[in-house]
C-alpha cells in the first residue's frame, strides 16, 4: 500500500489546478499528454475508486486505451469490461474534473534496482479519489471535483452541454475548423446583453477557457469585460485570439527539459491578424535564445519580472506591476452572476474600452 504521509519524490508529479485556480484547458492537454505514455496500453492490476457510488467497482484486468482531454475534463478510456451479467464486452470511461483543487499525479512502482518500491504520495491519503495501478506505476486522482465511469458510447452525450472546446484537434482541418468557429459565435450571440467577460467563461458557449485566458484575450484585444456582446467589434476575433494563445501553450517539454511555463506575452502587431495581434508559434517562443513578442503599439517591452524573468502575462495577476501594455494600474474586482459564482477579474481601464 502507498504510504500517505508527504515526501518522496516520484518520477514525475505533476499537477493541474491549485487552490483557488480552476483549470485552464491547456492544463488538462499538458496533463494528458504526460500520462499517456505511463497508462496507454497498459493493463490495469489494481483500481480503488474512493467515492461512494464506485466504491465497489473493480477495474482490474481492463487495458488503459488513451488518455484524451476535453475541455477541462480528463478522458481515460478502456477497452473490454464485461457488461451486467458478463454478456459481453463493454469499453469504459474514466471521467474526471479537476476543478479547483483536483490533480492527477503518477508514481513509479520499481526501484532503480527493478525491485517493487513503495510510492509516497505528495498529498494526504484521504484526499485521493481514484487510484489506477499497473504493473509499472500508480496513476493517483487527487480532490477530484468529479468522478464517473461510464461507457465509452455515452461519453458524448454526457458532455453535450459543452460548447466547442476551442482546444478540439478539429480545429487543425479547414472545413471542420470553420464548424466550430460558426458554432462559437452563434452560441454567443444567444446571449448578447451578457458581458463579454462573463460569456467566455461559460463552458457552455465556447469551452476550455478559463480565467487567465479571459483576461488577457480581452486585455489584447482592447476590449471592457463589462461591454456586452452584442457589442464585440469581432466576436470570431476573439475566438481565435483565445483559441491561439491557448494553443500556443500545449507544446509539449523538449526532451530532458521541464515544461514551458504558461505565459502570454509572446505576442507582436499584426494589423492583418484580430485586432491587430498575432500570437507567435510555439517554435518561435520555447528554447534558448526564444524571443519574446514585443506588445502590440501602443505598448512597451515587457520589463523583466522578478529574479530577471520575462512577466508571463500582461494583466493577470498583476495587482501591484501594472499592465505591462501601458504601465498604469490593474483594476481587480470579482465578477459573477450570483452569490459564489465570482471570479477575480484583471484588466486596465486605459488599454480596454
């Protein structure tokens, strides 16, 4: 059994989503990509679902298929459970949420000596919710704000609430790309007295955006978060502008290097791109010698943060730096549509009007 004191160090823990921080969608991107290579195609030899409803659900003997993101939920999908009563194989789907404090970290099994080694988790044992163990590691789901296993061909329907996820491998092809984008605007467009900055937010309109990505996308594309959205100049703007910022943010770590760290300054003006903003490739902003985007005009050079990093964005955060855009004061207030529905918003009263 784990031990379920703090310490230790597994081969990796990685984690998605802090206290008081919901998941963006490149989170759970990031996340699948790092625990596909320890689940896919692996049996599973132990589960412990640690919530009452699949409390006395056993997993056992199935094979991981993939590990998949949608929106901000985690896919883990399995092939050949039996269905009730043994008629038949039935493929299954691990389906979490991390909300706010959830994470998924992965332990390793063998010592360096290839004996059987004990993992010590890096939280405390009462806060795990699912365990997935195979012969090589244990995958742990930690405050997970939702937990389900379902069959795999009811996946889409549970999640037909959601509005395009803007992270969606179809954006990469053409026709579909040009679905998603009409499909996005005309979910928007719904609600057109909404403020702006509370409609992106709505997983139901467009999905996978969270509040980092609400504040800066509408801080680069000068626009209020209390204008509603009828009145967005570009609403297909905006989506793509989102959508770019976030995409830029799943390159996965170049071999023996740590992950790149989320940020959203990699921007330079482009008069022919949405308001005059073109998010630099990920190529262009990860590696020695990156070059970070000068912000769009008018603006100034982001000035080195703290310890003489580059500032990993231009608003969010920023309660006591300023707008790195213009220099002046960050306006940070809670904005909700009901009593413990608030998020903390950042934006600049100069630079978005």
């Amino acid at each position: 059994m784990p031990t379920d004191g703090y310490g230790g160090s597994p081969r990796f823990a990685w984690v998605a989503g802090r206290c008081g921080a919901m998941p963006e969608g490149d989170s759970l991107v990031r996340l699948a990509d790092r625990l596909r290579p320890v689940l896919e195609g692996q049996e599973l030899a132990r589960t412990d679902f640690r919530v009452p409803r699949l409390a006395t659900l056993d997993l056992a003997g199935l094979t991981v298929r993939t590990v998949q993101p949608w929106a901000k939920y985690l896919l883990i999908e399995l092939n050949g459970a039996e269905g009730p009563g043994g008629a038949g194989a039935r493929d299954l789907t691990v389906l979490s949420h991390l909300r706010m404090e959830g994470r998924w970290e992965a332990y390793p099994l063998l010592g360096p000596d290839g004996g059987r080694a004990t993992p010590r988790w890096r939280h405390p044992g009462w806060q795990a919710r699912c365990v997935l163990e195979t012969a090589r590691d244990q995958v742990v789901g930690f405050s997970l704000g939702l937990l389900e296993v379902l069959p795999r061909d009811q996946v889409a329907q549970r999640l037909e609430f959601l509005g395009p996820d803007l992270l969606d491998p179809g954006w990469q092809q053409p026709e579909r790309a040009e679905v998603l984008l009409e499909e996005s605007v005309q979910r928007l467009k719904e609600q057109p007295d909404r403020p702006i900055g509370l409609a992106l937010l709505d997983q139901r309109l467009v999905s996978g955006i969270g509040n980092i990505y609400r504040c800066e996308a509408l801080l680069l594309a000068g626009l209020d978060p209390h204008r509603p959205v009828s009145s967005v100049p570009d609403l297909p703007g905006l989506i793509a502008l989102a959508r770019d910022l976030m995409r830029v943010n799943t390159a996965p770590a170049a071999p023996g290097r740590p992950a790149p760290r989320r940020t959203t300054t990699a921007v330079v003006p482009d008069p022919s791109a949405p308001f005059g903003v073109r998010v630099l490739d990920a190529v262009a902003t990860t590696g020695a010698g990156a070059e970070r985007g000068a912000p769009p005009s008018p603006g100034r050079r982001p000035a080195a943060g703290p310890r003489g990093r580059d500032p990993l964005y231009w608003v969010y955060g920023s309660r006591r730096d300023g707008c790195l855009r213009c220099g002046g004061p960050v306006t940070v207030e809670d904005l909700g549509e009901g009593s413990g529905q608030e998020r903390t918003l950042y934006w600049c009263r100069h630079c978005q009007r």
